[in-house]
C-alpha cells in the first residue's frame, strides 16, 4: 500500500522527536552506562548521592598485610605437612652388593650418626651395632631431668637416619661383646628381654667404626655407684626426677622433723662441668617456677649446692663467664663448693673433703653425679690386646702422627671417635660430631681410590694380553688417566674447626663463648638464653624433634612443668614383671 508524501513526512518526524525525547525513569536500569562521569559532575547532576570516600593508604596496607601473611601461613603450613609425609615414608633403598666394603659401626651416639647422616652408602655395605635403636640429643638431657622437655622429643630412631639412605644399612639392636682385630670380626649379643633362638652371631668387616662412648667415671668412690644419680643416658634423666619429687612428696608427709625436711629437699650436684652448671639452672627453674607454687611450704627449704674439684665451674669458659655464672647462682642462691672432693656418698648424706683438707659429712636428699669418664668393657678389652699400642686407660690411641686420621694405632681397619678415644681434643658432643661427618667423607675417598686401583689393575691385565698395537695404545692412555685420577684423591687429616661452648645457668639466662676472627665473642643473659635455644633447635637431627621440642617449651610456659611422677612407662613394666613372677 503506498502513503502519500505529507502522511510519510508527519510520521518521520513523529519518530525522531520520540527518539530524541525524554525517556522513563526506569528504563535507565536497563540500559549500560556509556561513560565514566567524576565525583563532582555525578555530585552536581544528582545533589542528593553522597561522594564515595577515598580508601585511606593504612587500610590498603593492612589489606596487603593480611593476604601476604595468609598466603605465607598457607604455604608454610603446606610445605610443613609435605615435609613430614617424606620424612614418614621414604623411598625404596638398594640391597646389599657382596661386590662393596662393609663398614661396621659400633654405637649410636653424635659420632656415629654423624657418620650415618654423611656416609655415601652406594659405595659400601653398613651396620650399625648398638644397644639402643635411637640417638639421644644430651645437651638437653637436663631439660628431660626437671620435666621441662618429655623424654621422647630428644631421641631419634636410627633407622630414620638410615631409611633415607640410597643403600639399605642393616640396624641391628645388639651389644658389642668382642673385636678380633685379627680376623677382622666382631661379636654381639642380644640383651633385650624378649629373645628369640639365636642370641648371638658374629659378623666380618671391612672397617670398623668404635663409636660406642664412655660410662660414668666414679673414681672407685664408695657408694657413688649404689647411691647416687647419674646424668649420661635417658633413664638416669627419668630416675632422677622420679627420685627429686620422691624427696619432695616425703618431706611433706606430716610428722617431718624440720630438720629431716631440709635434709630431704637439699639436693647435691658433683661436677661443674655444662651438665653439672645445667642441671642445677634446671632444677632452680622447676623450684622457682613451679614447685614454690605447689609446695608453698616447703620452696623455702628446698636448696642446691653444686661441688667441684677444681678451682672453679667451667673451666672451657673465659674467666668473664666463669665470673657471670657465679654470680648468676649466688643470685638464684645456688650455693658453689670449689677444690672439694666428694670422698663418700651415703644413703642420706655425701662426704666432702674441704679445700683445707678437712672432712664435713653434708646431708641431702638426692646426689647427683654429672662428671668424669671411662672406657666400656668393649673398649678395654680390645686395647688389652694390643697393649704395647694402647697404653692410654683413658681411651682408644689414634695413630696421629704423622697425621691424624683418627685410625687405631696398632690395628688394621679400625677408626675410633667420639668419647672412646683419645685426641687432642675434648669429648665433646661437638668433637664427636666433626669426627663422625670427617670419617664419612674420607671413607668414600678410599672408595673411590679402591675403585680406581681395581680400574688400573683390570687395565694392566688387559694389556698383558692384547696383542694390538692400537689397542694396547688405547689401553696405556686409559691406565695413564686412572693413575692421574688416582693422584689427586688425597686423605686430608681431620682438623677440628670449633663453633663455641654454650650452657644454660638458669633464670632464662645463658652464656656463649664463640669464635670470632682470631679471638672469641662472650655473651650472657636473656638474649643468649634466646640464642642458646635457637642454636640446639637448629642442631636437632630432624623436623620431628625440632617441633616437639619447641612445643614442649611452648607447653611448660603456659601450663609449668609436670609435678606427678606416678606414671612411668619402666615402672609399670618392672610392675607387671614382678607381678607375673
């Protein structure tokens, strides 16, 4: 149909005014917004919208803060967990190869897991020998004794160590009874409770290893070994507890003398060596923190007094330290017997002969005795075999001249270290330690030396019977090379490289005494307590003993130390067995 001209022009413009005209209010909300208009010219067409307020740079940088510390706690806490889950599951391991050297390794103190954590186990087979299946960290063996760390966050199993090794090593919870450095054998025997048919074997080695440390040195001292408490294993760390709240407990029973209490609660500490100077800082700890609390009226009575042969505590120490320690105690009223000698332990008292020569019979409670040495029956009675050699009753000789390379002088095939030796150095954890990672390294330099000698060997016989001129050319060059590699495989002496003393003294207070370029950097107080603990936590052997560690002192400072002493893992075992006879 067609529409005339002035119909089509009235419509047209009828359409453009309606498209140029106003539109409804509600038709904005459907339509997108074309452009961006300013605070001020939204403010000015619409008077009645409040302008948006600026965000201020403190809530942008609190907002910035808390996503990087979630992200950072998120990912901490993942990388913890996958730590763990590898620690607890480790990989499959190589079997033994009859073709490598077997290394047996008596012990499992600092030296030899020194030497398990470094060792390369593809270039030999490995055992371990030793009574206890763990390693116990004993620096912190005091902190076990008053109750501030539980017993299992200080000990490792060994055979953590060694599943994570390429090459499966053998554990085997035994107790060395006889070397024959003749026939290159040793002899063990097994002392556990439960035994099966076969409690005794000998095995052959290659190299041994005497890691097996030291016992308790009393002196032949009467009653030391009937009556005292010791302070070189876990279960000493357990029974003196167990005997320090028994002391406690019996003073509070009523009807207690005055005079029996103070006997009671005087607590006796012979040796002024680290653990000596440790344990009573500890116990001061466990008094004023806790048991003044618990025990109101027996805190006051309760005291310590450490004894001392020499003319002062901490003889490793600068004479600064020494100094700072000895006022620390006199402050923490730890009283410090310097030049006595303990010539007696009683059942109720110890025998003091005084620096003027004279004896004074001091009553207590509880001795404990944090000092000296010897050599175990393993140890003796294979340097009573070579006793021209071995003629030191302090410990294994290592032959260490020209060089030190921690071998046993007189016997083919066996390095001592750590306690059972004599070196120039101390017996130290941290001595043990450097000795147990040296021997590590230079065992697999002689590996790789065998294996070049086997090389050069094999060689040298192939030529003999190659008739080519230029196979026995080809030959001779590789003989030259093995020869070449073979020199520069050098057997570096040991050298100890020493990184401080530290030791704990109470009151949350410690001392350092560490190297710093050619002299030493003392430090004590609060700020080397933090230091103290952040370096025995970094010294810890895994994340497992780290945490529980560090949990334990978060635990003691918000709830104290334990003061119940009734359960015992031990206790209850000797229960039943005595029940069961």
């Amino acid at each position: 149909m067609q529409l005339n001209r002035p119909a089509t022009r009235i419509l047209t413009r009828s359409l453009v005014q309606s498209r140029l005209g106003p539109r409804p209010s509600h038709a904005g909300r459907f339509l997108p917004s074309r452009t961006l208009t300013t605070q001020s010219e939204a403010s000015q067409a619409n008077p009645d919208v409040p302008p948006t307020p600026k965000q201020s740079k403190w809530r942008g940088f609190l907002q910035i803060l808390g996503r990087t510390t979630l992200i950072t706690l998120l990912g901490g806490a993942g990388t913890f967990y996958y730590i763990t889950q590898r620690e607890r599951s480790p990989g499959s391991q190589l079997p033994f190869d009859n073709t490598k050297k077997t290394v047996v390794i008596l012990g499992s103190g600092w030296g030899s897991t020194s030497l398990l954590k470094t060792i390369d186990t593809t270039e030999y087979n490995v055992v371990v020998i030793s009574p206890k299946n763990f390693f116990l960290f004993t620096p912190l063996l005091p902190s076990v004794a008053v109750g501030t760390l539980n017993p299992r966050s200080i000990i490792q199993s060994t055979r953590y160590i060694t599943r994570h090794k390429a090459r499966g090593v053998s554990v085997i919870e035994a107790e060395a009874k006889e070397v024959d450095h003749v026939n290159k054998t040793v002899t063990f025997v097994d002392n556990s409770e439960v035994q099966g048919q076969i409690t005794s074997k000998t095995i052959k080695y290659d190299y041994l290893v005497m890691a097996v440390g030291a016992e308790v040195q009393t002196f032949g001292i009467p009653g030391v070994q009937e009556h005292a408490c010791f302070m070189k294993e876990l279960a000493d760390a357990e029974r003196m507890q167990k005997r320090f709240m028994d002391c406690i407990e019996t003073a509070a029973f009523p009807g207690q003398s005055n005079e029996e209490q103070e006997r009671l609660l005087h607590m006796v500490v012979v040796g002024g060596g680290p653990t000596g100077i440790e344990l009573s800082g500890e116990l001061h700890d466990f008094l004023e923190d806790d048991l003044k609390y618990w025990y109101p009226e027996l805190a006051s009575k309760i005291k310590i007094t450490l004894v001392e042969a020499l003319p002062s505590v901490l003889p490793m120490f600068s004479k600064q330290l020494i100094e700072y320690t000895e006022s620390t105690f006199k402050e923490s009223k730890i009283d410090i017997m310097t030049k006595t000698m303990v010539k007696e332990v009683k059942p109720n008292s110890v025998v003091l002969q005084m620096p003027d020569k004279s004896i004074k019979e001091l009553p207590c409670g509880m001795v404990v005795w944090a000092g000296g040495n010897k050599g175990r029956k393993v140890t003796n009675d294979l340097m009573a075999k070579l006793p021209v050699e071995q003629n030191n009753r302090r410990g294994i000789v290592v032959d260490a001249s020209p060089a030190d390379y921690l071998r046993m002088k007189g016997a083919d095939g066996i390095y001592a270290i750590g306690d059972c030796s004599v070196t120039a150095y101390a017996p130290t954890a941290q001595v043990a330690s450097q000795e147990g990672a040296y021997l590590a390294r230079m065992l697999v330099q002689m590996a790789k030396k065998d294996s070049l000698d086997q090389k050069v060997s094999g060689l040298e016989t192939e030529l003999s019977t190659t008739a080519s001129e230029e196979d026995r050319k080809r030959i001779g060059d590789e003989i030259e090379v093995a020869k070449g590699q073979m020199a520069k495989v050098k057997l570096r002496p040991f050298h100890y490289s020493h990184q401080g003393s530290l030791a704990y003294i109470g009151s949350e207070k410690a001392i350092a005494d560490l190297p710093f370029m050619n002299g030493n950097v003392a430090s004590g107080g609060v700020a080397t307590f933090l230091f103290w603990r952040s370096a025995y936590l970094s010294t810890l052997f895994s994340l497992r003993n780290r945490t529980l560690v560090a949990t334990d002192w978060m635990k003691v400072k918000l709830f104290g130390r334990p003061i119940s002493h009734g359960f015992r893992p031990l206790a209850i075992l000797l229960y039943f067995k005595i029940g069961m006879k």
